[in-house]
C-alpha cells in the first residue's frame, strides 16, 4: 500500500517509521525545510511515563478561573468570541468529572507503557543518542494536599507496573543536590526512576533520516492546501511548493499527523475533530555546575526542567487563547523566574533562547488514533501535552490498526462515532 503521511513532527516521522518497517510504501509531507521545525522542536524534553496524565482533572476548572486574563499566571485562560474555544472548553469540563478523568488516565497509562518499550527497542535498534538520559524524574510539591493527590494516583498507576517512590523534603535533595538551594519550602515529592528524557527534535531527526535510508520519500517545503478527495474517498492531498506551484500528491491511504494544525485540514471536509491549540514556552541555555541532573516537574507552577547534553531546557506555560508561536516577553521572564525560585544555580539563563509551541490538545488528554469519518483517511494527532512520550506507542498501533493486526493495547481507537 502506498501511504502519505502529513506532517514531519515527531508523530508523523514515527509514524512512517513503523509504515515502513511494515512493508508499506511511505511518503512524507511537510511545509517546513526539515522534520520537527514546530511544536517537536524545543519541548520539555521529558518521557514521563509516570506523569502521562490528562489536564482534565476535578481541580482544573478552579486554576482555570484563577488564570482568566491573568497574564501573571502560568496556566491562562484569554477567553475569545471563537465557538470553537467553547466548544472544546464545554467538553473539557466533561471530562474534569472524576470518573471520566480516572478513565483517561488508564488510558494514557497503557499508551504510555507501550510507548516506551517501542522507543527503547528503536534506541537499541537503531543506535539513536539523541541526548537521552535515563536518570528518572522527580516531580516536586509544595504543597502537603497537592503531594498526597498525587501520590493516591500514584498507587493506582502501579496496576499499569508504573513505579514512584514517595519522598520527603531530604529524600527530593539526597536525589537532585541542586533542590537544596531552592528559595521555596518543599512538600516532597515523587521520583519516578524509570522515566528519561531526550531531545524530541534530534530523534526525529535521526528517525527520519533513517526513514530516508529505508526509502521513505520526503516532500519538505510544500504545504497541504486540502485533501484530495474523489466518491467520496481521499485518494491524496492537493499541495503547494514553496514557490506556489500546486500539485497533487497520490496515494492509496492518508494519515493526518499535523498536530495542531489537523483541525484547520480537516474541517474544510466536515469533520470537526476536538482539538485546540494550549500554547507553551520553553527557554534552553548553558547549564550551570550545580545544575540538576535529574528532571524535576514542579507541578504547582507547571514547569519541567531537562538537562540535554550541556545545556538546560526548561518548558512550562500553558495558554488557552493563544495560536499563535509569537513569544511574549512577560511570559519568558516569569518561566526564567520561577525556574531560578526552584534552582537558583541552574545555569546562565541570560543567554536562553526562547521558543513557543502550540500543543494539539483533545479535552480528555488522549490523542486521536485511527480511521477518521472519511474513507481512507487516518489520524494519528492530539497528543497535547505527551507528544514525545506517547508518539513511539501511537505510530506503532496505528500501523497496526490500518495492517488489520489486533493492536496490542485497549484504547478508545476513532470511529465515525467519536466525532
Ligand atoms: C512547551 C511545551 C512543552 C512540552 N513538553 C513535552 C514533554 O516534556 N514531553 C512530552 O511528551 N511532550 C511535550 N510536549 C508536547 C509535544 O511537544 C507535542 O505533543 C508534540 O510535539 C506534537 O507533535 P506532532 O507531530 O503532533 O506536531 P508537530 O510537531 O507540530 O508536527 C506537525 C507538523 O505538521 C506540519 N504542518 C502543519 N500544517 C501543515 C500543512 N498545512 N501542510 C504541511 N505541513 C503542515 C508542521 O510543519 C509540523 O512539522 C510539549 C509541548 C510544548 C508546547
């Protein structure tokens, strides 16, 4: 079969990996000069497997509130005229109930599970360095209540063989020194120790050369205009080149692997897939001496830190409202000043370089995966927050699932009715 992937970030190149290693015939499109030039391009760098849990949860909505046209606030919320935000902001509070967001979370926990056994056999396989570290993560509290939420959801992921072990206020500093010097009064933590990290980018940039030695095509710097459809079945994309010559490029099966980019393709065709863009920043400088080695997530501000190689990537923020990449000076400072709250030695942030992505967020957290509403069109795209984490699991069992092969995971796979 002859399968056109749209989209050259790290879902889309994964995705053509496992085509590939099944027999198919791949080709890859994207607008951009090179794969994961957006929102794989600078993220926060963490595999946390222990952490793969949905934004829905029964407290969401109160930070939501606190963050409305708050610009001070790490999560904001900048409500617009667009339906489209309150559509998908009503489905998220369906998915804040408890049961809901119990149910969301197994979910993401199988996804997640699987996720990292395919990236370590594809590491291993494939000799891949990409800055990975597999130190674990440590996710840091201040808060006593907040602490013991989060340890009560970490006893319930054991059942998916997900390990944390719970740590005081001295267990957080014996693991990551550099805590020692934070300005803040630590709660504990939770340290998850089979959880890595590694640069997105750099993988999908190996991945993908790998796909060009195992003969996938690459279309770089051609945007899709629409999906070419005929009785009703797409049969490819109709494209443009950077110079604007158009053009159709064929193919027997069509995934969609634009992130936040899907609904605006999609929804010209009639599907309205329950996406919207969260807008997060990141800042990566020269780690310091005393930097930590090991990636801590501060859960009441919503920052994580990874150390790749010799410098720091710190990535938080999350706006609702935004969509646009444009990087708002106040918002790269307060991410630089809360990071230096919690390790004041990290590193020389004078010299970061700031970036912004925009996350493909579905209201319950779980990506879209499998045959959409229009024949011959598949979709591998929502990952929001969990992109790197889950992108090895989600190509895996779509290609599975268009192989006709029995996934090996439970996952609410789409049909016509999910949307
Ligand atoms: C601040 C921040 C921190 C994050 N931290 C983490 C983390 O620590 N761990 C984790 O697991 N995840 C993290 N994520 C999430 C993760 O980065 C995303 O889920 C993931 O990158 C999404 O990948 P994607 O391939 O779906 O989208 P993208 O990487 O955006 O790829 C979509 C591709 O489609 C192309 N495209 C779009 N429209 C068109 C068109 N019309 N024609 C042709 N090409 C088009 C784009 O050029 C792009 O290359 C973070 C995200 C952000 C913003």
């Amino acid at each position: 079969m002859h399968i056109l992937v749209l989209g050259a970030g790290v879902i889309g190149i994964t995705t053509a990996w496992y085509l590939r290693q099944a027999g198919h015939t791949v080709s890859v499109v994207d607008r951009q000069s090179a794969p994961a030039m957006e929102t794989s391009f600078a993220n926060g760098a963490q595999i946390s497997v222990s952490h793969a849990a949905p934004w829905a949860t029964p407290q969401a909505p109160m930070i939501g509130l606190h963050g409305m046209g708050n610009s001070t606030a790490p999560v904001r919320f900048s409500p617009t005229v667009n339906h489209r935000q309150w559509r998908w902001m009503g489905a998220f509070l369906r998915e804040c109930l408890p049961g809901r967001m119990r149910r969301n979370t197994d979910t993401l926990a199988r996804l997640a599970v699987c996720s990292h056994a395919e990236l370590q056999l594809l590491r291993r396989s494939l000799a891949m360095h990409y800055m990975h570290a597999g130190s674990g993560i440590l996710h840091v509290f201040f808060e006593r209540r907040e602490l013991d939420r989060a340890n009560a959801r970490a006893q319930w992921l054991l059942a998916h063989g997900i390990r944390s072990e719970y740590c005081d206020a001295a267990r957080c500093i014996d693991i990551e020194p550099a805590l020692a010097s934070t300005t803040r009064k630590l709660a504990g933590g939770l340290f998850a120790p089979n959880d890595e990290v590694g640069d997105a980018c750099e993988f999908t940039r190996e991945l993908a050369q790998a796909c060009v030695d195992a003969g996938v095509t690459f279309h770089f710097d051609t945007t899709v205009d629409s999906l070419d459809i005929q009785n009703g079945r797409v049969r490819g994309a109709a494209v443009r080149d950077a110079r604007g010559t158009r053009g159709l490029l064929r193919a027997d099966e069509v995934v969609c692997a634009l992130g936040s980019h899907t609904r605006r393709l999609v929804e010209q065709h009639g599907p309205r897939p329950a996406l919207y863009p969260i807008k997060g920043y990141s800042i990566t400088f020269p780690a310091g001496p005393n930097a930590p080695r090991v990636s801590i997530t501060d859960e009441e501000h919503r920052i994580v830190m990874s150390r790749l190689g010799d410098t720091m990537r710190v990535a938080g923020m999350a706006e609702l409202g935004s969509v646009t990449t444009d990087i708002e000076a106040p918002r790269v400072e307060l991410l630089t000043r809360l990071v230096r709250e919690l390790c004041p030695d990290i590193g020389d942030t004078s010299a970061a370089q700031p970036w912004a992505g925009l996350r493909p967020c579905t209201p319950g957290n779980v990506p879209l995966i499998g045959r959409s509403r229009i024949p011959g069109l598949w979709y591998n795209t929502g990952h929001g927050s969990l992109g790197w984490t889950l992108a090895c699991g989600s190509a895996r069992l779509l290609t599975d699932l268009m192989d006709g092969v029995q996934p090996a995971i439970d996952f609410p796979w789409l049909d016509g009715s999910r949307h």
